[in-house]
C-alpha cells in the first residue's frame, strides 16, 4: 500500500505528475529468517526421517542459541563437580575468547532431577552443537560430544575451548574416540530414565 510511502513522502514522477509510491511489503523478519535457516538445516541433516521422525534441531552455528552446553553429572555422583570446580571450568573455556564473554552463550544444564543421559538428549533436541559432559577430572580428560557428527571423543580443556568459540572450524575427526560409545541408540527416550 501507500502507508510508509506517505509516511516517508516516497513519490515518483511521470508524465501525468507526482504519485506516492505503491509499495509492497512481504514481511520478511528475522523470526521468519531464523525459522527457516533452522527448519533447512534440521531436515538436510536427517534425510533419511520423515519430518514427524525427527526430534532434534539443527542450527547454523552462527545463529544457535548457544555454542555448546555443559552437562553436570547429579550430586550424588562420585565424579560430580563442585560449585568451583565448575566455575573454574566455565573461566577456563570462556577464556580469550570475546564472543563467549557475553552472559548465556554457554548453557549449563544442572538439573539435579535428571540423569545424565536425558540431559544429553535434552541437549541434543535444543540443536546445541557441543555438549561437554562436566565431571570431576583427575586425568584432565573430558568427554565432548559433536552433537551435528553424532561423535563422542576425549579432549582437554582447551580443545572444548576451542570448539566453543569456533564452532565451524574445530575438527573432531583427529581426536581419539571417548572410551565409552554414545551415539543415538545410547541416548533414545527409551533407554533414558528419569
């Protein structure tokens, strides 16, 4: 219509005279953008499912609500982390890094009703690329998973770091394997218990 075209006194001139622009506006907003860049993604990376089988979202890593998410085992748990084992987990892999300086980048999921195992799963149905499981780490290895790759494997503190805060560059192919396989199967609904 001629709303904003008036609003914004938008005329052309032609050779009967002046006109205010006719305009056309499709409504094409960022909620719409974000909405369509994650259904695109989310059904390329599951094509072998039908849109009713899958249970996961895929984010292109530079819009995803969070670059990774830590996972903290339950209290009772002999491996569980401390109040300051964690914060210093979070200083470390927040660390010379100004993109993870900002409040909720990082999402820490310390539910302490649920197991480990559905916490992953709830990890993975958000579309949070990497979840690094939070335990209490006497050999300084951690288990990250590359939720996108469907990849578990062991790395240092600063390797999570880097995959935090460069999450289309860091490359879990070269990483050795974490010691106990977790793959879709593991993590399913069904073997999941509350």
């Amino acid at each position: 219509g001629e709303r904003y075209s008036k609003w914004f006194n938008v005329i052309y001139r032609s050779i009967s005279g002046s006109k205010v622009l006719f305009m056309g506006c499709y409504g094409l907003g960022i909620s719409r953008l974000l909405a369509v860049c994650m259904e695109y993604l989310t059904r390329v990376s599951f094509p072998d499912k039908s849109k009713d089988q899958i249970t996961q979202l895929r984010w292109p890593a530079q819009i995803a609500p969070y670059s990774g998410a830590i996972v903290l085992q339950k209290e009772t748990a002999k491996d569980s982390v401390s109040a300051d084992e964690l914060k210093s987990l979070l200083d470390t892999i927040q660390s010379g890094s100004i993109n993870l300086q900002l409040p909720g980048d990082i999402l820490v999921d310390d539910r302490k009703e649920l197991s480990l195992g559905r916490k992953v799963l709830d990890q993975s149905r958000l579309g949070v690329p990497w979840i690094l499981i939070g335990k209490s780490q006497a050999d300084g290895a951690y288990e990250l998973i590359d939720v996108y790759k469907d990849r578990s494997c062991a790395v240092t503190l600063e390797e999570a770091r880097s995959a935090f805060s460069e999450p289309t560059m860091f490359d879990t192919s070269s990483l050795p394997s974490w010691k106990y396989p977790r793959n879709e199967s593991n993590i399913s609904e069904k073997n999941v218990h509350i």
